[in-house]
C-alpha cells in the first residue's frame, strides 16, 4: 500500500500541503501537467479544449480511484486473513487463563487453611517464651544474689570486723589481699548483674562491703606509706598487690605521683624569692654577735644554702619514688584479671612461656599508661620516675628563672658559681639515674651552662690578648715611620723584641687562667668538655696571632740570613716567639699528665715544629755550604783553607738560635746537624790539594776550632730544656763521626808508611792519638781515606821546584799531575766532585760511582809513580817513590773490596 502511495502518479495527492479546490483549478485551467498542457495548445476551439481536458483529468482521476480501491480490497482482505489467524491462539490463550485462574483459587484456598492451623500455635510459643525469658532473669537475679551473698560471706571471713562488732571474729588476722579480690569480684556481681533494688543486696553492700572496702583502702595507703618512708619493698609490694585487686592500682599510684609533684611544688615556691632572701641576710645579720663577723651572711650563701636544702629534697622525694618505680616494674599481673590488648604490641614475648605469647604488662606499665593519658604525653605513656623528674625540674626551673627575673644579683651569682651549683646537684643526681637526664638538665640549668663557658671562654681570652697587645696609636706609628728613614739602625730599634715577642709572666698567666678555669669545671664531665674546647679555641686564637707576629718579623729577609753581620736583632724575636708559643703548648700539655681533660694544643705544635724546623733548616743550609768551602779548591791552587763563614754561621745558630730557644724537640734535630758537620768536615780535609805542610798546619789549627764550635752547638742545643740531674750531650757521644774528627790531626802527619800500614789495617803509632778506640781502623771510612790518599800522592807527584802552594815553572807536569785527581777523572767541577762525596753516604749509586772514580784517580798515580822510578837512576833506590807506590797499591787494594 504504501509503495503504491510513494509512487508519481499520487506524489501531488499525498503531499502534505494538498488542497483539493487549487488541484481542481489547475486540471481546469490545463496546469496539470506538461503532456495534457501541449496536446491543448494544439485546439483551435477553447471549448472543445477545456471539455476534452475535463474528461482526460476525470478519467484519469476514475483510474487512479479505482486502482487505490484495489489496493485498499487487497490489504484489507490480507488483514481479515491474518487476524482470523491470530483469533485462534487468543481462544487457546483464553482457555489456559481459565485453567491458571481455577488453580490460583486452589492455592489461595490451601494457603488461608495453612495460615489458620499456624497462627495460634505461634502466638502460643511467643508467649512461651516470654514466660522463659522472665524466668531466666528471676533466676539469674536469684544466682547473683547468691553469689553477692557468698562473696559477702567470704568477705567477711577474709577481712573480720573491727573489735567493735564481734571480738570473736576480730581476733583472726584480716587478709586484705584476698579480701580486695573479693571486693573487685562483689563490684563487678554487683555492677553486671543489675542488683540495685534488692533489699538484701543493698543492706550487704552499705553494712558489710563498703566499710571494708574503705578499711581496705586505708591500709593499702598505710602500708605503701610505711614502705616509702622506710625503703621497705615488701609493704610496698603488699599495699601495690591490695590496689591492683581492687583495680584501682593505675589510678591510686598516678595520684600518689601528682601529689608528690604538687607538694614539692609548694615546697619549692618561694624558697628563691630575691625580697625573702634579702630579709633573711638582714634579720641574721642584725642578730651577728660575732666581733670579727664571722657569723654573718651573704646572699650568695644563703642562696646556695637554700639551693642545697631543695637539692636534698628532691633526692629524698626521687628516692622514695625509685624504690616504688622499682617495685612497679617488677610485680605484674600473673593471671591476668584485666584486659591487656593495649600493651600486646609493646610487650615482648614472655620468655618464660613455651608458646612465645605476650608478656603481662606489669604493675608500671599500667600506672605509666595512666600518667602518659593524663599528661597528654606524645609517647603515650611515661615512667613513674621520668615523669617525677620532668614535673620536678620544671618546678624548679621556673622558681628560677622567677628569681633570676627579679634579681640580677641572683643571676650573677649563679652563672659565676654554676661549677659550685654542678657539684650540689649532679653528684647526688647521679645516685638516681633518671631517664633523658641530659635534657632534663639542660632545662633546668642550661643557660646558666651556656653563659659560664662563655664567661671563662672571655677570660682565657683575655689573658691570650695581654700576651699581644694591640698596636699603637696612630700618631706614634707616624714617628716611628720617621724615625725608620734614619737608616738601618734605626729600623732595626723600630721593631724591638720588647714590642713583639709576649713576657713568659703573660703566658704563664694563660695556661693558668686555662688550667683555673679546667678545676673549676671537672666536677662534671660536660662542663668539662666545653670549657676545654673554650682552651682549645684560645689556643688557636694564640697561634694564629703569633703566626701573624712570625710573618710580619721574617718579611725582612735579613733576620734569617746566618751569614748577616752583625746578626739581625729580629732573630732572636723569633726564637722568643716560638718559646712562647712552646711554652703555651707544654702547659697544655700537662693537664693531661695532672688528670684534666685534654686540651688541643696541635696548632701550637704544628707553628714550633714547622718554624723552628725552618730555622734550623736555614742554619743547617749555611753551615753545610760554609763546611764544604772551607777546603781548598784544586781549580784555584792559590787558595787557602778557611772557616770564617762557618764561624759566622756557627755563631748564629749557637747565639741567635739554640741559646734563647727553649724547645726540647729541637735537641735530637741539632745532634744530628753536628754530626752531619763532623762527617763533612772529615771529607772536606781528606779533599785538601794540594796538600803541603802549611796547608797541614793550617788544617790542624781548624780542625781544632771546628770542634770546639761543634761542641759548642752541642752546649747550646742542651741550655734550659735538659730536666735537672740530666747530663748534656758532648761530643764525644756522637761516636764515629767524632773519632774521625779526632783522627784528622795525626792523619795529616802520618808518614807513608804509617799511613800504608794504617790502609792495609797494621799497627801504628798513633794509635794513642785515636782515645783509646776499639775499632781505630774503621773510624775514617775508606772511600774518604782513599781521597786523602791521591790528595796526598798527587802533592808529592808536584814537581819539585813549586812553591807550597803548587805553582811552579813547570806548569805543564802540574796539570798532568791534576789530571789524575779525582773530580778530574770524573770529569766534573771540584764543587761538583764535593757534591757527589756529600749525596754517597745516602745513595748507592753515586757511592759506587765515587770508589770507581778513586780507583781509577789512583791506578793513574800508582803508574805515575812508577814511571817517575823507572826514569830515575835505579841503584839511588829512592825509598820514598817506593813508599808511595806501596801506599797506592794498598789503597788500590782495599778499594777493590768493596
């Protein structure tokens, strides 16, 4: 139908917008459509047009009619057919409704004869039960009755009346334990079962439960009282066990403690007020009868008085609360009676059970848990003890600081005697061993801590700034810098040691000031620690200026040049400030050895250890340089042996530095210099060339002042550091370098046999010039004996007519004899040569180098000698060509040895 509808022929009908006049119209008027309006243009008569036009639009309106009736037949036919269909099931529909609603009434019929036979015997049952329900409560009523009875009963046994009702019953013993249990046990019959009311029941409880539950209460407080005041852990114990049957043990021992702290709160207030005080010195003093006043006061003693008798308190107080504290913690709950959830987490498991379950919480954790919810503890819970101290010093603290803001004097008073107040408190303190005593008492007296090591801080610091004074003015600053135009001199008075190095009274004073202030605080081990830190500090402050004043004294570089003349007067400025700086850094050092504290003295050891090795390491410089030159030089024959610098030197180092030092540690250092000096004279000797009897004249004459210098240095290094009773170093302690030295003087003299027979190790006569010594053979080492030797050989090599001093016509033999000395083999400078004979006692390589080197300097003279015998006449025998050849064989010898 529809598709019929959509198709052209009825598009214009089934618009929405048709309208049946205007269609007529336009079928009139020829608009129907385009065909019908062509095929009527064609008409000449308009009437035949319009008629014809007419019947076409009403034919073709007749078909589209009938074909919309043929349409409507079909589907309408088609409808009838299909709802015909559908008829039927709607019968078979109706029938089984029919069917479903019979059976509904059935049920229906069923379900109200169920309903009537179940109602009565319900409501029947309902009333049943409440019958039950009333008499299960008469009869639980009637148990805890009779079980209020029993208890009562028991109770009565367990704690008799007084003598006052029944003598008879009075005279058994009350077990107040036993009897708190059955009170705690009546408590809750009586609270869970709902007895209030029954006559029987409320009779019991006021004649019989409450009268002993208060004289059970009274003698609980009895005997924690008597077992507090006479240390007795066993009453404590008992009247503990009394409330922790009662069940009132957390709440009875948290108030004990309040009441405690309350009391020592009014104990304590009022006892420092500044008015107080001061009425109290002045009534004691107006009644002094004493002519000399010996019995009159001060505020400062009565204050520590008053100070001492609170201390005394607060220890008795503490220890009554340890013993209870001590007890708590050891009595638990065995049972347990009470819920301990709360502490299953905290407690450890009870080693004591095989099972590992949770330990009951003893008597202290519940009375902890008490005084940590009522004080509002962020750990929840607090010791008995710890929670006394807390409350305690806080009281304290503020009566205090109340003072303190008051008075001034006080104050004073306390922060200078805080050692003394330490002494009050922390040994009588420590007996008690509360817990987080150190913030306990930084609370109550740290400040005071604070500001006291300040105080001895600025005093140690003082007595350092007395040591240094602070520069001068200005304007006497300006006439120095003129005077210091007027030349050297004049300098050199401008910075006088006066004006720089500090008096021994002023260090003396610091390490007095430092060691009064270390007593004062060695009662307590903190105090103790900081006021030596405080030490420590000065102590550096002190080296640090000193090192200032040592740099400001060495930027001339003259005070230390030891070959200055005359000497610079700022050396000994130097020297003196080391002394002071040592001397600071040995009174240091004794408190330790004295049972003080430590105090760090290691900046004042590093300033003397570094500047007092500088100095001996510039003294020690030049007199190794002056000793190496005071030989003579085979490159200038014309030269002298001379010992002027290391004089200079020498003097320098004895006057300018080891007379005023007055460092110990320096000894061991000179020794050694010395006898590096010995060693390097002896090769400076053995060096000589050329070697003639002035030169050996002049040698001797040095060697002997070249000892008593050293031994000099020797004195000098011992002045004012040896303890009394302790001998000085000499010289001849050194040992082998010494008798070496000692050897120089015959040496020189030896003839050619001695000196051969001394090489090849022989007997010889100056044996008793060596003092006695054992090992004589090996006091002059080979290598320096073997530069003697061809010194000595090449001498006597010289042609006969030079001079003593080696010059001669014949300068041509002359050099071909020095070409055979040893720094010419080696092909180097005399200076060099001398300082590869330094550095070969130390390394191996230069010593081998240097025995190669004289082997070879020697087989160049031994065949010298040779060939000098061999062109002379052979039957005058020279004897003494022999000699040498025989000596430089022996020397060859003992060489190849090594």
């Amino acid at each position: 139908m529809d598709s019929v509808l959509s198709g052209a022929d009825y598009a214009d009908i089934m618009a929405a917008d048709f309208d049946p006049l205007q269609y007529a119209r336009r079928v009139a008027s020829g608009d129907n459509d385009s065909t019908d309006a062509n095929s009527s243009s064609n008409s000449n008569s308009n009437a035949d047009a319009s008629t014809d036009r007419l019947a076409r639009a009403m034919d073709a309106l007749a078909k589209r009619a009938d074909a919309l009736d043929d349409v409507l037949q079909q589907t309408v036919i088609a409808s009838h057919a299909d709802l015909l269909r559908q008829v039927v099931g709607v019968k078979a529909l109706d029938a089984s409704l029919a069917q479903v609603e019979d059976k509904v009434r059935e049920i229906k019929a069923h379900m109200h004869s169920l309903r009537t036979r179940i109602r009565v015997p319900y409501q029947q049952s309902a009333v049943y039960g409440r019958q039950a329900s009333n008499l299960h409560d008469a009869m639980r009523h009637v148990r805890a009755t009779a079980r209020f009875i029993q208890l009562v009963r028991r109770l009565q046994t367990q704690i008799p009346p007084d003598s006052g009702e029944d003598k008879e019953e009075a005279a058994v013993a009350p077990d107040f334990a036993l009897g708190a249990l059955t009170l705690l046990d009546i408590e809750r019959a009586v609270g869970g079962g709902d007895l209030g009311g029954i006559r029987i029941v409320d009779q019991g409880m006021a004649t019989v439960v409450r009268p002993r539950r208060e004289r059970t209460i009274v003698r609980a407080e009895q005997m924690l009282d008597a077992g507090i005041r006479h240390r007795n852990q066993g009453d404590i114990a008992g009247g503990l066990q009394i409330l922790f049957n009662l069940g009132t043990l957390a709440a009875a021992v948290a108030a004990r403690v309040r009441r405690c702290v309350a009391d020592w709160g009014a104990a304590v207030r009022g006892r420092l007020d500044p008015k107080s005080i001061s009425a109290f010195v002045r009534d004691h003093n107006a009644r002094a009868k004493s002519i000399d006043g010996s019995d009159m006061v001060g505020v400062t003693g009565v204050v520590l008085a008053r100070i001492e008798a609170l201390v005394d308190d607060l220890l008795s107080r503490g220890l009554e609360l340890r013993v209870l504290e001590r007890v708590l913690a050891r009595k638990r709950d065995v049972l347990p009676r009470f819920d301990v959830s709360s502490f299953s987490s905290t407690l450890a498991a009870d080693p004591a059970s095989g099972n590992g379950a949770a330990a009951t919480p003893s008597f202290s954790d519940l009375v902890a848990q008490e005084l940590g919810s009522s004080t509002n503890s962020s750990v929840g819970s607090t010791r008995t003890v710890a929670f006394w101290w807390r409350e305690a010093l806080t009281l304290l603290r503020a009566e205090i600081d109340s003072a303190c803001a008051e008075s001034s004097v006080i104050r004073q008073m306390l922060t200078n005697s805080y050692p003394r107040v330490v002494q009050l408190f922390v040994p009588k303190l420590e007996q008690l061993q509360p817990i987080d005593m150190p913030l306990l008492w930084d609370a109550l007296l740290g400040s005071f801590e604070a500001e006291y090591v300040a105080r001895a801080a600025s005093r140690i610091e003082d007595a350092v700034a007395r040591c240094y004074p602070p520069p001068p003015p200005p304007g006497l600053v300006d006439a120095q810098e003129r005077r210091s135009r007027m030349g050297a001199a004049a300098e050199s008075e401008l910075f006088t040691a006066v004006s720089v190095v500090p008096n021994r009274k002023l260090v003396a004073g610091v390490v007095r000031s430092m060691s009064t202030e270390l007593e004062m605080a060695k009662s307590d081990a903190r105090l103790l620690s900081a006021v030596a830190e405080a030490a420590s500090s000065a102590a550096r402050t002190f080296a640090s200026v000193t090192e200032t004043k040592i740099a400001a004294v060495t930027v001339n570089p003259s005070v230390l040049n030891p070959f200055g003349v005359p000497p610079h007067p700022l050396t000994k400025s130097l020297v003196g400030l080391l002394n002071a700086a040592e001397a600071l850094r040995a009174g240091i050092e004794e408190f330790g050895a004295r049972g003080l504290v430590a105090v760090d003295g290691g900046a004042l050891g590093a300033l003397v250890g570094n500047h007092s090795a500088g100095l001996l390491d510039t003294a020690d410089r030049a007199i190794t340089e002056a000793v190496y030159q005071a030989g003579t030089t085979a490159d200038a024959p014309s030269s002298m042996p001379s010992l002027d610098l290391f004089d200079i030197a020498s003097q320098w180092l004895q006057t300018q530095v080891l007379e005023p030092m007055r460092i110990s540690a320096c000894r061991q250092r000179v020794v050694a210099m010395v006898t590096k000096y010995l060693c390097a004279y002896t090769r400076v000797v053995c060096l000589t060339f050329p070697l003639t009897e002035e030169t050996k004249l002049l040698l001797t004459g040095h060697a002997t002042q070249f000892e008593f210098a050293c031994s000099q240095l020797m004195a000098a290094a011992s002045t004012g550091v040896l303890p009394s009773g302790t001998r000085a170093a000499v010289l001849s302690d050194l040992g082998k370098p010494y008798r070496a030295l000692r050897m120089i003087r015959p040496l020189l003299f030896m003839s050619t046999g001695e000196l051969a027979r001394l090489v090849s190790g022989g007997d010889s006569s100056s044996n008793a010039n060596r003092d006695n010594s054992d090992d004589g053979d090996d006091d002059l080492s080979v290598v320096d004996l073997a530069d003697h030797v061809a010194c000595r050989l090449a001498t006597a090599l010289l042609p006969l007519g030079a001079d003593d001093n080696g010059a001669d016509a014949t300068s041509a033999a002359s050099a071909d004899v020095r070409r055979c000395l040893p720094h010419r083999v080696a092909q180097c400078t005399w200076t060099e040569w001398v300082s590869l004979v330094a550095e070969s006692s130390d390394i191996q390589q230069k010593q081998k180098r240097r025995i190669g080197v004289l082997i070879a300097s020697l087989e160049l003279l031994a065949a010298k000698i040779q060939k000098q015998q061999q062109e002379e006449d052979p039957s005058s025998s020279d004897t003494l060509l022999s000699g040498f050849f025989s000596l430089a064989q022996a020397m060859l010898a003992k060489l190849r040895l090594f």
